[in-house]
C-alpha cells in the first residue's frame, strides 16, 4: 500500500471516531473565508467545546459511508466545513451566529444529530433551542419555585402568629 492510501486510510478512521464521539455534526459550504474569520470561528468552537475542521468531501462522505450513513453523499460537494460537538445545539448555534454575520461567504448545509440526517432548515432550528443545560436549568427553576414559594407561605404564617402573640402581650402589659 502506498503512504498516501495509508493516511488517508487514517484520516477517515479519525473522522469515525469523532462523528461516534460527537453528538452533533453540522456540514457548512465556506467560500473566501480570511484567515483572521477562520481563526475567529476557530476560537468561538472551542469555546463551546466543539471542533471545527475542514476534510476533503470523499474522506467525510467515506468515513459516512463506513458507518453507514449515506444520507451526506449529495451534501458533501464543494468547499466544506466540520464541526464536531459534544452537545445537540452548540455548533448549529456558533454556525448560525457565522451565517448571520457573513452570509455571502458561509451557508449551512446540513448536520448528523443523534444518528440522524438534519436539512439545513433543521439546523436553523437546532440553532434556536435552548442547549441541554439550559433546559436542565429551567426544570430545575420550575420544580424550585413551588417549593419556595410553600417556604414563602410558612414564613408570613409564622410572622403572623409573632405579630399576634406580640399584640397579646403587649395588651396584657399594659
């Protein structure tokens, strides 16, 4: 086998292990991306965890087809971009936020979420929904609030029965 077979052979081994290890990976066509805009999108992945890479389209669309999945074959033309994240939502969201602000030169294609095929209209929509913790947060808040708020009730009944005692002590001693 030749060296170049061999690392390729590599590069789409690695590819499997990220897509097994991601919960998300959202495809995006870039085109005249700068340097300074690649770098920019670069340090935004890493900072929600997730990985942003660029694979030539036949090493993806063969570690894809390794595993399985053929739904990627019409989508992996052209100059591609990868982001592996460990969360549902987090790089349809940073991709989201990039579309916005350079749209002539980023549009999404498509992402593979939980073993499943997403369209592009599915990745805007993964883009606006709340991440995994944040809906933890806002369960834990609500299942919280009834609990406080029972808290807030025993409370003003105590202070009321303190009030009371307090106007019947001060009637007798006077």
């Amino acid at each position: 086998m030749s060296a170049n077979l061999e690392a390729k052979k590599q590069v789409v081994e690695e590819i499997k292990q990220k897509i097994e290890a991601s919960k998300s990976v959202v495809f995006v066509d870039v085109n005249g991306l700068t340097v300074a805009e690649v770098s920019a999108l670069r340090n935004k992945f890493r900072e929600v965890g997730a990985e942003y890479k660029v694979y030539k389209n036949t090493l993806l669309r063969k570690a894809f087809n390794e595993i399985g999945v053929t739904a990627f074959d019409s989508d992996l033309n052209g100059p591609t971009a990868v982001a592996f994240s460990p969360d549902e939502t987090a790089a349809a969201k940073v991709f989201a936020e990039a579309v916005k602000t350079l749209p002539d030169k980023i549009k999404t294609k498509s992402a593979y979420v939980d073993n499943a095929y997403v369209d592009a209209k599915g990745v805007a929509a993964l883009a606006t929904m709340p991440s995994r913790e944040e809906l933890i947060a806002k369960m834990l808040g609500s299942m919280q609030a009834p609990i406080a708020n029972f808290a807030g009730v025993l409370s003003a009944m105590l202070r009321g029965v303190v009030v009371a005692l307090n106007a019947i002590a001060e009637k007798k001693g006077a």
